[in-house]
C-alpha cells in the first residue's frame, strides 16, 4: 500500500507540490481561522508554482529551496 501511495504522489507532481506547501505553511505556524480558505489558497499557490516552473529542470534548482521560498513569499503577502 505505502508503495503505491509514493508511486502515485512522486507520479503526480501538483499533489506533491500541494503537500509540500501545506506542510511549510505548518512549520511557518500559519492558519488564517478559516481553514476551508486556507486550503483554497494552498491549492491556488501549488497550481501557480507548478505553472512557474514547468520548465524548470530539478536537477539543475533545488526543488525544496525554490518552494520554500516561493511559499514564504506567499505566506508573507497574505500576512501583509
């Protein structure tokens, strides 16, 4: 089972991405008090970061480096 769930995430990169963002703003001790909104927003910036750097090759950029940043950004505008 655990197999097929890495195989399923690793094989579809926006769910990762997702996973990825939520788990930051986490860390970051982020919640807005509406959660519905919150996840809304992370799904929104997840689609954005994948657009961005749909080009991008992730063995030349560190993929971890690039979404922290790219999600603390966004975490600093919504604080704003």
């Amino acid at each position: 089972m655990m197999d097929y769930i890495t195989e399923t995430v690793e094989g579809n990169k926006l769910l990762e991405t997702l996973a990825d963002i939520a788990y930051i703003a986490g860390q970051r001790g982020f919640f807005s008090g509406d959660s519905r909104e919150d996840i809304a927003e992370f799904i929104s910036w997840a689609k954005e970061f994948e657009a961005l750097n749909e080009d991008t090759d992730w063995d030349e950029t560190d993929y971890q480096q690039a979404l922290e940043a790219f999600t603390d950004n966004k975490l600093r505008i919504g604080l704003a």
